[in-house]
C-alpha cells in the first residue's frame, strides 16, 4: 500500500502536518482572505476506515486550533479527499458511504457543526462497479501443467493488477459467446453460429487452476494467476469479463507495445442497448504518432 498511498510521512503530495504546523498557521494568519481551506486526502485501496477518520480529525482539529486562535485567520472549508476502499471480492458495496459518514460523525463531530463546507473527492469507490473489460478468448494452452487461457486485456489496460496483483486482485468470470463450432466450422467452412452469452458457472469439482495471459511483452502480464476457473474454455467462442474496472483501468490505457485502445461502450439498462463513447483506435490513431517523419 505505500507506493499507492498519498499520505505517508514521506510521501511527495501535500504539506506534513507534523513538519509544517506553524507554517500553515501562518498561512491562515499572513493571507486571511483567501486561505480559507484545509485538505487531506489519507487513503487509497488498502486504507482502513479508522485511517481515514482519523486523517480527517487531524485536519478538523487544526481548523478548530486557527479558528479560535484570535490571530484573524479562519479555516471554513474542509476537503476530506477520497479514497474509500472498493470490495473486489463480490458485488456487494463496503464499506458504504453511510458507514464512512457514521464513522465520520462518531470521531469527529466537529466536522459537522454547521461551521463547516465540506468537500469530497470519491472517484473509485463511485465508478469502479460500473465498469467492465471484455475480451474474446484468443486461444487456451498448457504449459508447465498449468492451463494459459490467452486474451486481450494486459498491461496496457490493467497496469495497476499487473503491477500489484495483490492489491488489485479483479474477479474474472468466463462467459460462453456462441455454442460450440461445428466439425465443418472447425475446418474453416463458413457457417452459422447460435450466440449465447451463457456465464459458464464454477464447480469445484472440475474447475482448472488458470492463468489469464494478456497480450503485451512481459511475463507477469496475468489479469490472474492459479485461479480456478470452469474446466470449458473455448478459444474464440468465449469472453474473459473482468469486474470493478470503472476507476484506473479504462483512463490509464496506454500504447506499450503499440497496443490499441479498444472501444468504449455506455450500457443504457432501461433501453437495454449499447451507446458507443469511443470507437478505440486504428492503424492510423495508434501507430501514426509513431510513424511521422
């Protein structure tokens, strides 16, 4: 969690509470009419909320310390940051907003005197549940033992479950697209397939322990590894789905390995249709900054 938190006491955001008190009293003091604000931003994904609580409370009882110093400076404006933690595991959401805002009212009252405007920053904990990456399977293979079910979706997509799968460990789930090819498709005639779109169900009986390989060139790029997926995976007949992708997986593509964006679909669940947000790149929007004189 230290190379993802924003509030360690080395960390390269913001001004240290503990180093530079007096300096931000006196900031309050020197600039009365516009300095008006305190702001901490405590946590990410691994932040408990007590943390979070009590990062909130050091900057509440500041505010409390400049309003009733008499030095004619005031704090009116607390920005508690973001970074409510996301559930991975399942669909259910924890912890809540209304546990936070308990938690909040418990340890620190003062926050919500009514002598305060108070400002959030949630980004994650509001998205992440919203978003989705989907990939045809390209092709499954074993090697070592151990069955690799290749796909799409890698680094360039998923950098932070790369990079800390431990931290960002995504549910993956295996959809089933079409109904099993034909001996005729098989051998590359042309022919109608029936879709699907069936979510082929765990069962511990036969589920196969899994990697799933995305596409760019190192070898930990695993959306996950010695997972147990269902023993049927179809290369190109199935879809890789991974779950809670709304925050820092969409917005943070980027071209490693010449890779192209793919599209991005809006779901409109009342309409129960697709709008297209972005139509993903080309040869030309991909590989042309690259290929310019």
């Amino acid at each position: 969690i230290g190379q993802l938190s924003t509030a360690l006491a080395t960390s390269k955001f913001g001004i240290g509470l503990l180093d530079a008190k007096s300096e931000i009293k006196a900031a309050f003091k020197n600039h009365p009419s516009f300095v008006k604000m305190l702001h901490v931003h405590t946590g990410s994904q691994g932040i408990g909320l007590k943390m979070m609580v009590e990062g909130v409370k050091a900057i509440v009882d500041l505010a409390e310390e400049i309003n009733a110093s008499g030095d004619g400076g005031s704090c009116t404006v607390i920005d508690i940051g973001g970074g409510l933690p996301v559930n991975f595991a399942s669909d259910e959401y924890t912890p809540t907003f209304a546990t936070y805002v308990a938690a909040l009212k418990e340890g620190v009252p003062a926050l919500f005197s009514g002598r305060y405007s108070i400002i959030t920053e949630f980004g994650r904990s509001l998205s992440a549940k919203a978003g989705i990456l989907a990939s045809r399977v390209e092709y499954v293979k074993v090697n070592g033992g151990r069955r690799i079910v290749q796909q799409h979706i890698g680094a360039d997509l998923a950098i932070r479950t790369v990079w800390q799968p431990e931290n960002w460990k995504l549910r993956v789930d295996v959809y089933n697209l079409y109904e099993k090819a034909t001996d005729a498709a098989e051998k590359g005639d042309v022919v109608a397939r029936t879709p699907t779109g069936v979510l082929r169900p765990l069962d511990a009986a036969t589920d196969v322990q899994t990697d799933v390989a995305g596409p760019c060139c190192l070898g930990g790029d695993l959306m996950c590894a010695d997972r147990a997926l269902p023993a049927t995976v179809l290369p190109l007949d199935d879809c890789i789905v991974l779950k809670d992708v709304g925050g820092y997986y969409h917005s943070s593509f980027s071209h490693y390995n010449l890779r192209s964006a793919p599209p991005c679909y809006l779901y409109h669940a009342t309409e129960d249709r697709l709008e297209l947000l972005h139509r993903g790149d080309n040869i030309n929007s991909a590989h042309g900054p690259y290929l310019q004189a």
